[in-house]
C-alpha cells in the first residue's frame, strides 16, 4: 500500500501567491466560519484583476483553478465576481505558508509548540505533526517542537480555528543558561542549543 504524501504549494509560486493574497485580504474577517466543520460559510468577494499587480492575469486565472482543483479554495461566481472561501486544507497550507516567510526572531528566541492530543485522537495528532513538520519545525522532543521564526501569531489562530487549543500551546521562549564561569560565550550557548 502507498504512502498518501501530502503537496504542499512551492513558496514561491504564482498559487501560493493568489492563496496568500486571498488570505490577506479576508485577514480582517472571521475565519472561524470559513471551516469549520467542512462547513463553508462566508465567501469574499475579490476582483482577479485587482489581486497581486506583479502576476499576470493569465497565471492568476490558472492559479485560482488550481487552488479549486486541490480543494483550498471553494470558488463560486455570482454577477461576474468571483466569491472565495477557504477550505479547512486551505486554511492550513495559508498557515504554513504565513509561518514560513515568517521574520526570524532575535537571537536566543524560539518558537515553541507543545501539545498532548490524547490517544483516542491519533489522527488529530499525526496531521499536526505533518503540518509542524511542513512549516520548518524540528521536532525537539516527542511532542515538543522548536522553530526560530516568529510564528506564534498565525499559528495561535489555526490552533484556535481547528478547536485544538485545549491540547496546543505556543510559546516564544528564551534559552536561559545558567553557568558559573562569566567567560561562557554566546557561540557556546548557541551550540548547547543545538
């Protein structure tokens, strides 16, 4: 039996570029109606012509129909305007996306996830670890992962979203090393982190 691997959108790809600005553009909005429970409720309105000047229509065109075709993005036209709502996988590859040209944060700084999804709910568990695994977390622990890019702010909100913020928290934490000799230098505490 075959693995299902899951395809992520290259970063920097036209797609990815129409999902983010997509997203973008609903920032301000409720996500919370768009997925939940598979349930697609709001739809924005957004104008192909006027989203991301630096793609070519023709490229936002066949962008929009892929993001349809890999069910990220559900699509319907009402008085020629094209309407959008997320779809939970495309909440999720947004996220990542987000997480992934997040800023680096400052030196000795980390963003850390740690959570405890209970048995009964292993394949909850599984698809974040994937997710966390495809957004540039390295796993520092079993269920403690570590990143250095500030994503605590889109990941808060799709752990708030996805209804798993009872198992999942996010934290920027700070690597405190205690040590007696004074000429313990920065280069050294940065390899004992590693």
């Amino acid at each position: 039996m075959e693995k299902k691997t899951a395809r992520h959108l290259r970063q920097d790809s036209s797609v990815a570029k129409v999902l983010q600005t997509f997203g973008n553009f609903v920032y301000g909005f409720s996500y919370a109606q768009t997925f939940r429970g598979r349930k697609l409720l709001w739809y924005y309105e957004f104008d192909v012509e006027r989203m991301r000047h630096d793609i070519p229509k023709r490229q936002k065109t066949e962008a929009i129909r892929l993001l349809r075709q890999r069910k990220l993005l559900q699509l319907r036209e009402r008085a020629g305007k094209f309407e959008a709502a997320f779809t939970q996988e495309g909440f999720f590859e947004y996220t990542r996306l987000q997480v992934l040209s997040a800023n680096t944060l400052p030196d000795g700084k980390d963003c850390l996830v740690v959570f405890d999804i209970p048995e009964q709910c292993r394949a909850i568990r599984r698809q974040w670890r994937n997710f966390l695994r495809a957004s540039g977390f390295i796993q520092y622990q079993l269920s403690v992962w570590i990143s250095p890019f500030d994503a605590a702010q889109p990941l808060t909100r799709l752990i708030h979203l996805a209804g798993v913020d009872r198992w999942i928290r996010v934290y920027i934490a700070e690597l405190q090393c205690y040590v007696s000799d004074r000429t313990h230098s920065k280069t050294q505490r940065v390899q004992a982190r590693a």
